[in-house]
C-alpha cells in the first residue's frame, strides 16, 4: 500500500506541474475521474457500466456523485423534444393550409 500512496503523490505533483504550464489556478487529479466519469454518461454509457468501471459497489455512489450528468442529459432531452414537437406542429399546420387553399 505504501508503493501506492507514494505513486499517487508523484503524479499529484507532476499533475500540479501540468496545472500550472496550462495556466490552470484551481483543480485536482481525482478530477481527471471524475471528467471520464461524466463523459462516460454523456456519450451514453449505462449506468451499470459506468459503476462497474468507477469501481463504485452500488448505484448509490454512482448516483450521489454524478446524477447531475442525468439531469443535464435530461434537460437536453426535453430541448429535443420541443424542438420536433414544434417542427410537427409547423408542419401539420403548413398541410393544413395546403388543404384549404386547395378546396
């Protein structure tokens, strides 16, 4: 265990060093994680993937930490939604003008 704490010491400077050449003030190396994390849920992973290959035990953790990916992913969704709902809606009126004007 020590060979490990020692090893996560060494890429947390050299991460710093990184930080600091990309003129980046804040940040941490679990954020690397966490960013594959959530890329992971956007490009449309399942949930029980993800939580397998984040080493998280149950769909809690995966949840407690990353849910807000969801919900954006959610958001996005509506925005789809309403946009095809509205070209529909476009559309069938612009036939039903067609109808009328040809009778």
């Amino acid at each position: 265990m020590k060979e490990q704490s020692q090893t996560y010491r060494y890429c947390g400077r050299d991460f710093t060093k990184i930080l600091q050449r990309a003129s980046i003030e804040e940040g941490e190396f679990h954020d690397l994680r966490r960013t594959a994390i959530c890329n992971w849920f956007k490009e449309g992973m399942s949930e029980y993937d993800v939580m397998k290959l984040a080493g998280h035990a149950d769909f809690e953790t995966t949840h407690k930490f990353y849910l807000r990916v969801r919900d954006d992913i959610v958001h996005r969704a509506r925005q789809v939604t309403a946009r095809g709902l509205c070209q529909n809606l476009l559309q069938n009126c612009c036939n039903c003008i067609v109808q009328v004007e040809k009778h």
